[in-house]
C-alpha cells in the first residue's frame, strides 16, 4: 500500500507499516542570477581613495569624477595608469549602460594631498627703525606714525639724546617712547629695541600705516626705515580630500557675505576633465578677538552646513590648538604639493596585504556586491605574478586575461605559460600587443590589449561570444602580418 505526505509530515523515524511511503518536496529556490556585464580594474590614478574599491562606473565622467584625470602623457609614462584601461573598455561598450566597472587604485605609498594654509587678516607687521651714525648730545630723533585713526591722522614720537647715550641706548629709549605712546598703543603699535634696531609691530586690521622719521638740523645720528615684515597668524589648514596631482587644481574663494561678519567659502577644481565647484554659504565669524570661522568651517567642510553636505574635495581640516586668528582674509588660495605615488609601483603593488579590513590592489575586489566578470591589473606583464592571479580567480569565481610582454615571439609564449604552471579555463592569456588611438588626444598609444578584450567581452550580451566581434580605437597590432596555421594551432592549445 501506497502513502502520500506532504515534507515534514513524515516521521521516518517512528514505526512505520510495511508499504511504499512518498513524501512531496518543496522546491529548492532558484539560482540567483549575476551581472555579466561588470569588470574591475587596479592601477595608478590621479584622485581618489587608495585600495578602496569604487563603483561600479558606466561612463567616463563618473569614473573620472572618482579617480582623475584622462591623461595620454601619463599613459605613454605609466603603463600602470588605470585611467587608460578604463577608457579602453568603455570605448567597447555597446550602450552608455551596458559595462560597469569597479576601480581599485593603488599607489607605491609616496602620494601626498595638496594643501593650502589660510591666514587671518590679523597681520602683526614689523617695520624696523635702525639707529646710525654717531652720537651727539642733544640731537632730537623724531619717527612718526600716519595711519586715520590717530588723532590728527599722524602720531610723532620724539626722543633727545644725553650724554651718556650710545647708539644702543639711543634706540632702547626710542623704543621705550613710542611703546609708551597712548595713542599708538590704543592701536596695538608697540615697539622693542634689539642693539641699534628698533622693530616697530603693528596689527594689519588697522588698516593702512605708514612710518616717517627725521632728526634735527646738523644731527649726526641717522635713523633707517625697513620693512614692514608681515607674520600673520595661521588659522587652518585645508588638505585636499585624496592624494594626487588633480588636489593642486583646487582652489579656496572667500568671499564676504551679504550677511554681518560671515563669509562663503567656495571651491573650485578640475577633476577628471570635469569642472567641480561647492559653496559653503554664510559661515559665520565674529564680531571681535578670536574668530569661530575657523572652526564653523572646518564643521562645515567635514559635516556640511545648511546651503551643502560635507565637501567632496578637501578632506579633514586642521586648527592650531590655541589659534589667536581673527577673520580671514578674502581671496583666492591655491591648493598645491599633490602627487600620485607612480613612479615606485611595481608589480608587486598589485598585491599586499588580503587581510580584511586592509585588502589591497587586486585582494579590495573581494567579496563584491556584484561579482565582476573580468579582472585586469592595468599593465601587469610580469608572468611571475600569473599563479596569484590565478588564485584569486578561483576563489572569486572571475576570469583573467594576462598580458605577455610586448614582443613575446609564439614560441617564449607557449614556453611563458607552461614555466608558470597555470591552466584553468577561467584564466587565458593575450600575446600581441596593439595601437590605441585616444579618442580624446587624438594620439596613438602602443599598449596591451587586455582592457579592450574584457571591455568587449563584457559589453555583450551573455550569450554572445566574443569571437570575431569589432573592436573600436584599434588601428595596429605589433604583429601586422598574418599568423602561418601552424602558430595559430600551437597558440590556440595553449591557451
């Protein structure tokens, strides 16, 4: 006799009658389809977070908004330039949404983020009254301070010479007078004697000042004017957001306000060929002593304030602990001093540490919120790093296309793959190199083909082999002549 029960209705385990038993099984769930049309790319940029996966990215602008610049001097001078392989495979894209790219950028760890400091318009300026000649008793000495807030618009400090004066002394008791001054210390103008000079401080906020000096007819002492030196207070400094070249385009606008005491602060840059500009509307300063700007902006650039969200070009500002500065100085102020870490990235900075939480170079693509269909290491030839690769591949279910040197012969090909011990269906290998023309210089470039090959393949349709299918920039291979059957045979069964 025959039973029926639905799954879980069947205790298998308790005392069963003889008789045939069939239990329904719910059907398993179905496979959950992935992405074929995404790729990952690391090599060196000009922007952005280092060993961080990005993305992905389905167009030029977004790609170079995260990462910088489309530079053909750069690929000619770094075959590691990410930013090309990103061109490549965009460039076979069949419409604007149908490749997705995930970027890692890695560096060789000596690139630096432009910087700029900003000064407060609290200047304390130096001019500096230097006492010569020779000393004779009775002579008068006389400096005078102009500026529209002394009474009368000039303030004169005298100073008569005794007879135990020497020049030293001379320019002590000088100094002494005009410190004593009230009405130039009411403006902060003070005054200290080092041997025969006399270094005259005044602050910039009193707007402008000038210094005269004269001594009495027949005087033997002379009295010389220099300066003034400005040492202006610090009152933050702004680093760019990311390390790079793309940091020195930056640039800091501030600008009074409609509103008392408050500044905009805008900024300016050229990323990836895209013009960036934020404004940080009405941050508010104070009205005297030190002023809170300093500290409203940097909560701004880092939280964002009620006209944006946090700045997407400068990163964590820096106060001095204790900073006397006052309100800013109006203007424009360059960033500068950004490098990319380039010229030291060798084959090994595709690597690193694959530890969680520090992943870098091709090791950050682990573990994807959508698993690429290829990887590329932008311009990595070095065959030795074949069996790593092949081990990522594995263990991220990818595939890998590697590149052999420029120049490989067919023969060093086959020989290349077999020394490296690597066979496995989802890493292939590209011998000839070929001749890209930058659709944006217009220049041609000599440069492997990997980015173009996974741009292509990616770009179609699953189902569609990317066999014998149009490739667009291409206008040479290092290879112009016809390969004979019998290298085409050997090439092909050997990956």
């Amino acid at each position: 006799m025959g039973f029926i029960f639905d799954q879980g209705n069947l205790n298998i385990s308790g005392p069963l009658a003889p008789g045939a038993y069939v239990q329904l099984m719910n059907p398993t769930g179905l496979a959950t389809a992935g992405p074929s049309n995404t790729i990952a790319i690391a090599g060196t940029a000009s922007w952005g977070p280092v060993n961080q996966a990005r993305g992905p990215f389905g167009d030029t602008g977004s790609a170079g908004s995260a990462f910088g610049q489309f530079n053909v001097s750069l690929w000619q001078n770094d075959r590691y330039d990410m930013m090309r392989a990103v061109m490549q495979s965009l460039q076979q894209a069949q419409t604007p949404v149908s490749l997705g790219i995930w970027l890692n950028r890695i560096s060789d760890g000596t690139d630096v983020a432009a910087s700029v400091i900003l000064y407060d318009t609290a200047t304390i300026k130096t001019k500096t009254a230097t006492i010569g000649g020779s000393k004779t008793t009775d002579d008068e000495l006389t400096v005078t301070v102009t500026n529209s807030s002394l009474p009368g618009g000039a303030e004169p400090v005298e100073y008569t010479v005794v007879a135990g004066d020497t020049l030293g002394s001379i320019a002590t008791n000088l100094a002494a007078a005009i410190a004593a001054d009230s009405a130039l210390s009411a403006l902060g103008i003070g005054a200290t004697a080092t041997g025969e000079a006399i270094a005259i401080t005044y602050p910039g906020s009193i707007g402008t000042t000038t210094f005269s000096e004269s001594v009495s007819a027949g005087a033997t002492e002379t009295i010389t004017l220099t300066g003034p030196l400005p040492t202006p207070n610090v009152g933050i400094t702004l680093p760019a957001k990311y390390t790079g070249v793309c940091g020195n385009t930056i640039k800091c606008i501030i600008a009074a306000s409609g509103a008392p005491h408050a500044y905009n602060v805008t900024f300016v840059a050229s990323i990836g060929g895209q013009s960036v500009s934020e404004t940080f509307l009405n941050i508010q300063g104070s009205i005297s002593g030190p002023d809170v700007f300093w500290a409203n902006l940097k909560s701004a650039i880092i939280g964002g304030n009620q006209s944006r969200g946090p700045s997407q070009l400068i990163g964590a500002p820096v106060i001095p602990s204790s900073s006397p500065a006052i309100q800013p100085a109006v203007g424009t102020f360059d960033l500068t001093g950004g490098t990319d870490g380039r010229s030291g990235v060798t084959a090994a900075s595709f690597f690193g540490s694959d530890v969680i939480g520090n992943r870098q170079g091709i090791y950050a693509f682990r573990g994807l919120p959508n698993v690429p269909a290829y990887v590329y290491c932008a311009g990595l030839a070095d065959v030795s790093k074949a069996a790593n690769i092949q081990a990522f591949c594995l263990s991220e279910i990818v595939r890998y296309i590697f590149p052999l040197a420029a120049g490989t012969a067919t023969l060093a090909a086959v020989s290349n793959r077999t020394s490296v011990g690597v066979s496995d269906k989802r890493f292939m290998w590209a011998k000839d190199w070929i001749y890209w023309t930058d659709p944006i210089s217009g220049q041609t470039i000599f440069t492997d083909p990997v980015a173009i090959m996974i741009g292509r393949a990616a770009s179609l349709s699953p189902q569609l082999s990317p066999l014998n299918k149009p490739v667009y920039g291409v206008v040479g291979s290092e290879h112009p002549q016809q390969y004979p059957g019998d290298e085409i045979q050997l090439l092909d069964a050997n990956g």
